[in-house]
C-alpha cells in the first residue's frame, strides 16, 4: 500500500483551504471529505448557512453552499483528491497512520484533522426545517444577526452561558429588543458577563425569561414566533419573533480521536504550542472549529487550515518527505 503524504479529514473552510495549500506545495492531498448520511458534512457547518455577508471578498454577500464548492473547486484544480466518505477509523500510535472508511484504508505520513464541532440544537422538528432553508433559525448570531432580516425586529436567544450572553449582546445593536430565553432561575454566565446582561437589561434592550424552554418553533417558510412552556408549572403560551437563536454549545467531532490526542474539558483538541496546529502526536494536526471554542469563524478555520498545511510541509521536509 503507498502511503500519503498528507491526508485532510473533513471538508469545511479549514480543511478546505488546508488542502489548496498543500496542493500548491506538490504534496498531493487526499481528503476524506465526508458523507451527509449521519456523519460529516461535505463542506461542513456553512452548507446550512444562507447568507454569508462576513466572509472577505464577497461583498454583495454569498450563499453558505456556493462559497464552498467554490472552495472545494479551487482545491480541485490544484490536484487535490477527495473521498466521499466518513472516516470510521484511525491507528495514530504509529506511523504511517492508518485513516479507514466504510469502503477505503489508506495510510498516511501525516494527517489533517478539519472535522469541527456540530452546534447543539434542540432537535424540533420545526426548528431543523427552518434553520436548513433560511427561514430565521440560527447557532450562530455573529455569522447572521446582522442581516437584514432581523434587524429592528423582536429576536430570541436560547441559553444561559458566557456564550448565549455574548450572542444576545451582540444581537442587542441590531434588533428592537433581543429575549435571552433559560431553562433556569439564574444564568451561568461568569460574573463579567451576568453584569453585562444585566446592564443590557437595565437599558431595555434586553429581557431574560426565565425558568423557560422552547417547545416549538412557529412559521411556514419564515419564523413568526416560538412556542414556550414555563418549566415550574408547565404553562405555554405563543411567544411572537421574528428570529432564533440557539446558544447551548458546540460538541467538537473528536470521538474518533480521543484514544490518541490530548483533548480539554470541551473534547476540542489541544494544541502543542498557542497560534500552531500541532497536537501531542508528531505528524498530526488540527485546524478549524474542531481545536477552537473561541472563535468559530469560516474566516478563522481558514486561517488555521493555511497554518496547518504549512506546519505539515516543514513537518514532512524535516522528516525528508518531500
């Protein structure tokens, strides 16, 4: 069996942009870019955004699925190889690696892990069918709230942490007043960003509804509202918006390597050394959503996918695979 030089799991702008540049330096990436039925998704978290307006060199805006075949064109044309499958395996205890599929095992001198993090939903049906088709259901308010859509309108943020805090506050500059919706009594949030909310509550941007759930979300091609039920005492009622946003965390796509990488207290990968994509074993490296619970930006992913596939280069040089 040959064995790859480098090997890219997953397709989203980090591992996208990961393997235009180790295709341009003649290493000849093979990309298991994943498969849509119950595992990765071919182009990753932006084949569910609409609008992308945040992304340079687009500035009339461009939708999330366009931008990246367009990614994964360029990357084609410089000779990279892709897979349409799930990885459904790995051996990262010795080298060359091993990276297995359903159909296909190919060993590797070094591996690019891409394969991000999967917002947490609250698995409505309704919720799923309008955050696919545009309709105004979102986990990312920094990637949508700014468009036109919710502007000057009643928006909805689901959660209770740092993060559901740092949406509804962002939230709160474009909307006529933003409902930060909790299943509990008290936020979760630290201290600094409790007092942030709290000030934005004071100034009557924003309102926390507490001891609260989403039972459903309202609307046929666009949400006009969501259902709420009180937890204490089970009451309901129809709560009229014309946006939602889920803000109860990201689960990062590292189940397959958790028995060889060192992983943090969020299952994200660690990196070896801050602003690298090294991780704890030589040879392998990350990029994208699947390392940060920062940022989780296209434009960031990509940045890291520059990096790794540059770290991977001088990696491979060293070992005198060229």
């Amino acid at each position: 069996m040959s064995v790859e030089k480098v090997v890219i799991v997953g397709s989203g702008p980090a591992g996208l942009t990961a393997a235009i540049y180790a295709a341009r330096a003649a290493l000849k990436p093979l990309m298991f870019e994943g498969f849509s039925a119950g595992g990765l998704i071919p182009g990753g978290q932006l084949m569910f955004t609409t609008d992308v307006e945040n992304y340079p060199g687009f500035p009339e805006g461009v939708m999330g699925p366009k931008m990246m075949k367009m990614f994964r064109d360029q990357a084609e044309r410089f000779g990279t190889r892709f897979i349409r499958e799930d990885v459904t395996q790995v051996d990262l205890s010795k080298r060359p690696f091993t990276v297995r599929s359903d159909e296909n095992e190919v060993q590797a001198h070094s591996v690019i892990i891409s394969t991000g993090a999967r917002a947490n939903w609250l698995e409505l049906p309704n919720e799923q069918r309008l955050a696919k088709a545009g309709g105004g259901v979102s986990a990312c308010a920094v990637c949508d709230g700014a468009l036109p859509v919710f502007r000057d309108q009643e928006l909805v943020v689901v959660g209770g942490g740092d993060s559901a805090v740092e949406e509804a506050s962002y939230l709160t500059k474009f909307a006529r007043k933003v409902y930060l919706v909790h299943r509990r009594d008290a936020l979760r949030a630290s201290q600094i960003m409790q007092e942030r909310a709290f000030k934005l509550v004071e100034e009557g941007k924003l309102e926390i509804v507490w001891d609260t759930q989403v039972t459903d979300v309202l609307g046929d091609e666009f949400i006009s509202g969501v259902e709420l039920q009180n937890i204490k005492n089970n009451e309901t009622r129809e709560f009229p918006c014309k946006g939602l946003f889920l803000a109860i965390g990201h689960t990062p796509n590292t189940e397959l390597f958790k028995e060889f990488l060192d992983l943090d207290d969020g299952k994200y990968i660690k990196l070896k050394t801050p602003g690298r994509s090294f991780t704890n074993v030589d040879g392998v490296f990350a990029a994208g959503d699947v390392a940060d619970h920062i940022y989780r930006q296209a434009v960031t992913a990509a940045g890291t996918g520059c990096m790794a596939a540059i770290d991977a280069e001088r990696w491979l040089a060293a070992q005198g695979i060229e």
